[in-house]
C-alpha cells in the first residue's frame, strides 16, 4: 500500500470519528442520529482495518509474503474466467441488495419503525458479503 492510501485511510478515521460524534451528541432535525454514528463507526472501522493491514504488510518479516501474494493475485484477477464469474457474481448481488433493500424499506415503512430501518440496513449491508460469497461459490460450479 502507497503512502497515499494510508494518508487518505487517516482521513477517512477522522472524518469518520467526526461524524459519530455530531450523531452521539447532536438531536437535529435532518438526519437520524443512529445512522449518523453507524456511518462514522463503520468509517472509523474500515479505515482502522486497513491502517492494520498497512502497517502488518510493511513490516520486513511479511513484506516477501505480501508481494508473492500480490502476483499471485494479480495473475488470477487478469483470469479472463475469474473476470466473468465476478461479473456475474457482482451482478447478481446488486439485484438482490437492491431487492433486499426495496424489501426492507416497504416493511419498516409498514410497521411504523423509525430506528429498525438503520437495524435492517445494516444487516442487509453485512449480508451483501455473504451473499457475493455464495454466488461466486454457485458460478463457479455452474462453469
């Protein structure tokens, strides 16, 4: 990882940190507090993350791992039949988060629930990574 990425991952944690503190502290009227510090916590953990992971694959003991992982992963990324199952994978996954979503929406809408919108959103947000998972798993015993 570039000096540049971890310079915007530090971006990204303050940024992050400052809105989960405007949705602890702040009552406004334009956004829901709940999905305020949801958003800054998942901004402040995702850039955590990969600070750690920066700072793991610099150390001189795992930078010869790293980069032969690195061209291993470059050779199966320009797989021309990797390439057309993460397509389709990808593809099936944004219709089925869009359906998710859609779904969760018209049910929290139904049942009058401010707060279990955020919940639901959440899940289905978590669930997108399994569900990429299984469907990459599916295209390539379908191929």
């Amino acid at each position: 990882m570039k000096k540049e990425d971890s310079i915007i991952f530090m971006v990204y944690l303050f940024i992050g940190a400052a809105v989960a503190l405007f949705g602890i502290t702040g009552k406004n009227g334009l956004f829901d507090s709940g999905a305020l510090l949801v958003m800054g916590f998942s901004l402040v953990i995702g850039s955590l993350g990969q600070l750690v992971r920066s700072w793991h694959n610099r150390k001189p003991e795992n930078k010869e791992l790293y980069e032969t992982e690195m061209r291993h992963q470059r050779i199966e990324w320009n797989d021309e039949r990797n390439r057309q199952i993460r397509y389709y994978a990808g593809y099936l996954t944004y219709v089925v988060t869009m359906a998710g979503c859609f779904t969760a929406a018209v049910i929290t809408n139904l049942l009058g629930a401010g707060n279990r919108t955020v919940f639901i959103l959440l899940v289905a947000g978590a669930a997108e990574g399994v569900i990429f998972t299984v469907f990459q798993w599916y295209a390539r015993r379908k191929m």
